[in-house]
C-alpha cells in the first residue's frame, strides 16, 4: 500500500501539466534554452559541409543505380539501362537535397 501515495503523487503531478498546457498560464518557471553547439575547429559547421552530403549523395547514387539496373535486368517490359540511369540520378539529387543522416561521417 506504500505504493499508492506515490500513484496519488503522480496523477497530483499530471493534474498539473494539463492544467498548465490547457489554460496557457506555466506553473513554473520555464527550463533554461540549451547552448548551440559551437562551430568546429575550421570554422564551419560539419553538419552543413558539402564534402560529406556529396559522397553521401554519390554512395547512394551508386547504390540504387545498381538496384534499379538489375530490376530492369530482371522485369521484361523495362529497359535496364534507362532504369539504372533514373534511379542513379533520383538518388544523388536526393542525396544532394536530404543531406547525409548524422550516422554518416564524412
């Protein structure tokens, strides 16, 4: 039965976020902004350097090239070649414009 003062406590807790959220008044005084992460030694920022959202879009360029050309190797009614070629070019564009994921290192 030790439980249910911190059950009550909890649902006091929730009670209060809602209350808070649905009348637009915080309780409490809001969390202090996070830093921005500082740019790298170079002075640009990794993330936004194109040297990584090029190879990253030409690795998967590569990739679904390869993929697209043996679909059309394998399905009679497309070309393989033409196949290949769109699927290269639609991944590098959208490699160009989506920018690698943060798991991708340059």
């Amino acid at each position: 039965m030790q439980n249910e003062g911190v059950a009550d406590d909890e649902i006091e807790r929730l009670i209060r976020e809602v209350e808070a959220a649905t009348s637009g008044k915080p309780q409490r005084p809001a969390e202090p902004a996070k830093e921005v992460d500082k740019p790298s030694a170079s002075g640009r920022d990794v993330e936004s350097s194109s040297g990584g959202r090029v190879a990253f879009a030409g690795i998967s360029a590569g990739v679904m090239g390869v993929g697209g050309w043996l679909f059309g190797v394998f399905t009679p009614w497309t070309d393989a070649l033409d196949m290949g070629i769109a699927a290269a070019g639609a991944a590098f564009l959208t490699g160009l414009i989506a920018g690698p994921p943060k798991w991708f290192s340059s």
